[in-house]
C-alpha cells in the first residue's frame, strides 16, 4: 500500500494551508497571544486529521515495516 501521495494526504495538505492562512498572525505581541495561535493551528491539525485519516486494518497476514 503506498500511502505517500495519497488522496487522503493531498486533501490534508491542502486543507491544512487553507486553515493556516485564516489564522489571524497580525497582532503577537505577547506569549499568551502566541499560544493561543499555537493552540488553534492544533485544533485545526487535529480536525483535519481526523477527517482525513484512512482506517487501515491490521492483521496477522499485514506486511511489517
């Protein structure tokens, strides 16, 4: 299975720039306000992921890396 390239990894991508580019970076001018722009690009990843993210079942016949 080559998972690289993948539809699923093309749509993350392309979905993740577009999450990065509406995140407002115009006013860091503390920590606190660059945390919170962390903690949203984390949120973000993490929808992103999880709806992009291609179940694969293992099982005992499955090829190890």
């Amino acid at each position: 299975m080559n998972i690289k390239d993948s539809n699923e990894e093309k749509a993350f991508v392309k979905e993740l720039i577009k999450a990065i580019s509406l995140i407002n970076t115009s006013n860091l001018s503390n920590a606190d306000l660059l945390e919170n722009i962390v903690l949203t690009l984390a949120c973000f990843m993490k929808r992103i992921w999880e709806e992009n993210l291609k179940v694969i079942n293992i099982t005992k016949h499955s090829k190890s890396w």
